[in-house]
C-alpha cells in the first residue's frame, strides 16, 4: 500500500453512461443493461456520473419507448444522494435538436434538477459567448452547477489569430466578466485535431484567471504523480517503462480515441493509425504521449 503525507483530491467525471452509450450506441441502451454498472460505480467509490442530455434525452424517446426523466430518477435513486450527476447541454438547443427560447430552457432547467441532475455542462460548439451566457443564466436559476464548455478545435495549418491557447483562454475571460455565474470550465477537443501543447496552454493560462481556485475548478498538472519523496514508487514505476528524468518531467497526454463505425458522430475518425499520429505530434511539442 503507497501512502502520501500530501494527499491530493482528484475529481473524476465518469462518461461511460451518457458520452460513451452516445459514441458508441447513438444513447440507444436501455436502462436495465446499464444501471446495474452504474450501482458497481457508486458502490467503487466514483462520485461524479454524467448521465444525461445529449442524445441520451432523444434516444430513450424515439427509439426505446422509455421516459428520459423517469430514467433519470431510477439512476438518482440506484446510485444515491451523494453523487453528483451531470448532463450535457448544446447551449441555445439545450438537449433538444433545434433552437428553443430562454422560457423553454428555463423549464428544461427545472425539469433536469428535479431529476436528480447536479452539474450542467454548458457546450456551444462556435464558443458563441453571448449564447453561453444566456443559456447559462436557467441553469444557475435551477440550482445546477454551471460548467461552461470551451470547444477547442485545432487547425490544419498554423494560424496567430484563431484556435489558439490565447483565442481560447479569452473566451473563458469573456464568460467569466459576462453577467452569469460560472462554477467550472472545461475543456473539449471538439474535432479532436488540438495538438497537446495548444490544450495544455490554454489550461494553465485559464487557471490563472479563475478568480477563485477553491470554488472554481480546473484541474490540471502531471507532475502531482511524481514530484516529492512520497512519489518515489510513481517515479520508479515510470522508469521500468523506460521513462527517464526529461521525460517523467514533462506534461503526460493521454491518447484516446472513441472511433467505430457504430455511429456518424465517430465514423469519420479513422480507426487505425490516429495513435501513430498523434504520440509523435505530442512529443514534438513538448510532451509526453502514453
């Protein structure tokens, strides 16, 4: 047993039951195949479960004859008060697949924290600020953790003006001087093209303007898991994998890849060689691919 005289808290959201059953499935699983996973979950220790919006509002309905709220309540009650429970919402859709108005929204709003929902992630794919503040305002009213999404979308040729560290980072500025609370940001590779540097940058340059780091959340640094006498074990265990200093130091990029034929969200991401792209592209911007 490894012991740590600096204990650090990791928060962890699991997307297996909302990003994963959307990637994989289109959201078309019925709750009795997954639920009891999500009861091993809890009972595990995970605290943090994403569990609806998406195509996990429209899957049960169209496809599955099951109700999306009453679904919604069976998983609060399996996996107990004290998780948190989040959904995604797509800014001015929210989990619908056309525009609504702000009355809509602020109904949906009510509807998903009557459900059991804790945490909203906010995701507006053109970073439309004004949208995002908008929409954000309903999920603040209805008591709901507001975690704004930044999409990050890396280009194919170099370009100082857009879809840069500093492009993203004054969009979280934006959202966090616009008139609605913001808990969290995080990060999306939306196209999944972001090279590693780019993320990495833009995460440090956001935590810097948190203005309150023990409220607002952004976690971030490899070197947690191997800086000091108590990471000894961590370190060793690295170098059997034939990791050295310069290495060990530098930012960890872990390379994950959702690609299938199972639906058109992932059918375009080719599914051999994205890795073999990606480790050397990594390593040449600094960092560490594993």
């Amino acid at each position: 047993m490894i012991f740590t005289s600096t204990p650090k808290q990791i928060r962890v959201m699991f997307t297996p039951f909302r990003d994963g059953l959307q990637s994989s499935f289109g959201g078309k699983a019925r709750l009795q195949d997954f639920l009891p996973a999500m009861e091993a979950s809890a009972r595990a220790g995970i605290r943090h479960l994403e569990f609806g919006g998406g195509a996990r509002f429209q899957a049960p309905m169209f496809y599955l004859g099951e109700d999306p709220f009453a679904t919604m309540d069976k998983i609060r009650a399996a996996v107990g008060p004290d998780c948190d429970l989040q959904i995604l919402t797509r800014s001015v859709s929210g989990v619908t697949l056309t525009t609504q108005s702000i009355e809509a929204l602020e109904l949906q709003g009510r509807l998903m924290a009557g459900a059991g929902t804790t945490w909203d992630r906010n995701f507006d794919y053109m970073n439309d600020v004004r949208n995002m503040i908008n929409t954000g305002k309903p999920i603040v009213a209805a008591g709901m953790h507001h975690q704004v999404c930044i999409a990050l979308m890396g280009l194919p040729f170099h370009s100082d003006k857009v879809h840069t560290a500093e492009f993203y980072i004054d969009i979280g500025k934006r959202m966090l001087e616009g008139d609605c609370q913001v808990d969290s940001i995080c990060l999306k590779d939306a196209s999944g093209t972001t090279d590693p540097k780019t993320i990495f940058d833009t995460a440090v340059g956001l935590r810097k303007i948190m203005p309150n780091p023990g409220d607002k959340k952004l976690p971030l640094r490899s070197r947690i898991t191997t800086n000091g006498l108590d990471r000894a074990p961590h370190r060793a265990f690295m170098r059997g994998m034939g990791l050295d200093d310069d290495a060990i130091s530098r930012p960890f990029v872990g390379i994950v890849t959702t690609a299938n034929e199972t639906s058109p969200c992932n059918a375009k991401t080719p599914i051999r060689g994205v890795t073999t792209r990606v480790r050397p592209a990594g390593a040449a911007r600094g960092c560490r691919p594993r």
